[in-house]
C-alpha cells in the first residue's frame, strides 16, 4: 500500500514537474513572439539608419509580464530565430545574422535579454505596480540605449553621430512606450489579483 502510494506521489510530482516545464516552455515563445510582432510595425526614418519601431515596447512587456527569467530567455530565443534566418526582425533591416552583427541596429537587439532581465528583476523585487513597473523600464531603457549607441558609436567613429543617429529622434517615443508597458503589467496584475 505504501509502495503504490509513493507510486503516485512520484506520478503526480513528475506531470507537475512536466507540465510546469512546458508552461515555461510556452510562455518563452509566446513571448518571443510577441516581440518578432512588435518589430514588424516599424516606421523608417530618412534621417537615421535606425527605425522607429514597437520591438522595444514589447521588449518591456514581456520583462514586465515573464519575469527576469523567462523574460530574458524569451529574448534569447528571438535572437536565435533572428540569427537562423526567421523573420523576425524589423523589415528595414538586413534580416538573419547581418541585421543582428553588422546593422545599425546591432547593438540595440543584442542588449534586449539584458533589458527584459532588468525590466523583470526590478519588477520581482517589489510591489508591483504603475510606479514601480516605470522606473524598471527607464532602467531597462537606459541599458538599451548603452547598448545601441555604444555600438553605433563604434560603427561611426564618433559619439556624436551615434546619438544623433540613435537618441535624439526616439527619447519622446521610447517614453511613451515605457508608459504603456508599465500600465498593461500594473493592470494585468491588478486582473490577477482579482482572480485569486
């Protein structure tokens, strides 16, 4: 009796286990997703090789709404679509491994596992809420734009050039954004408190 028990529990404990892993899973590619969607509603500007585009704001809502864990490996796995080849990319771009090594936008993609780490960290580390989820995006945002404009700088040879490229013409943009991702992931939360 006892044997067929513990049989059970074991049973039970791995289809948890599976499933919870699977959810897991799940929700890197929806998130990935998310983000590959984002990119695709892109607008170009004549005066900077880097577009106006909805990846960052996607970026943020899936650190917000995954976590630093699952946010961040979400990214990862956009990346790798990216590099192999997939669509995923904002269209003005070169697409697969030039976009993600050699374009203008190079460093800002590469630096997004790193912002959905610290939107979710900073998100994790406390109340959630409005508040809390806007400061998380201007530091995710701040890390962002190192990234990006470090790497324009170095493609440009002049930091002068990277900022008018890559900072001036999308601060207005990149705060609207971060307002909108902090008011989804403090109202979703608000929805899932609710449901508790």
């Amino acid at each position: 009796m006892a044997k067929l028990a513990l049989q059970n529990l074991t049973s039970v404990r791995e289809r948890f286990f599976f499933s919870e892993g699977l959810q897991d899973v799940a929700l890197i590619a929806v998130g990935s997703l998310l983000v590959a969607l984002c990119a695709h509603i892109t607008i170009p500007l004549p005066f900077t090789p880097v577009p106006l585009t909805l990846q960052n704001f996607g970026v943020l809502l899936v650190g917000f709404l995954l976590g630093s864990r699952q946010g961040s490996a979400a990214l990862v796995l956009y990346l790798a679509e990216g590099a192999v080849g997939l669509p995923v990319f904002n269209p003005a771009g070169a697409g697969g491994i030039a976009q993600l090594f050699h374009g203008a936008t190079s460093g800002f993609l590469l630096a997004y596992p790193l912002v959905a780490w610290i939107a979710g960290r900073v998100v994790e580390s406390g109340r959630k809420s409005f508040t809390r989820a806007a400061v998380a995006g201007l530091l995710a945002e701040t890390a962002l734009f190192a990234g990006g404009l470090g790497w324009l700088a170095v493609v440009t040879h002049s930091v002068a050039q990277a900022i008018r490229w890559g900072l001036y013409w999308f601060v207005f943009a990149e705060v609207i954004k971060v307002m909108m991702a902090a008011g989804i992931a403090s109202q979703w939360q608000r929805f899932r408190e609710a449901q508790r």
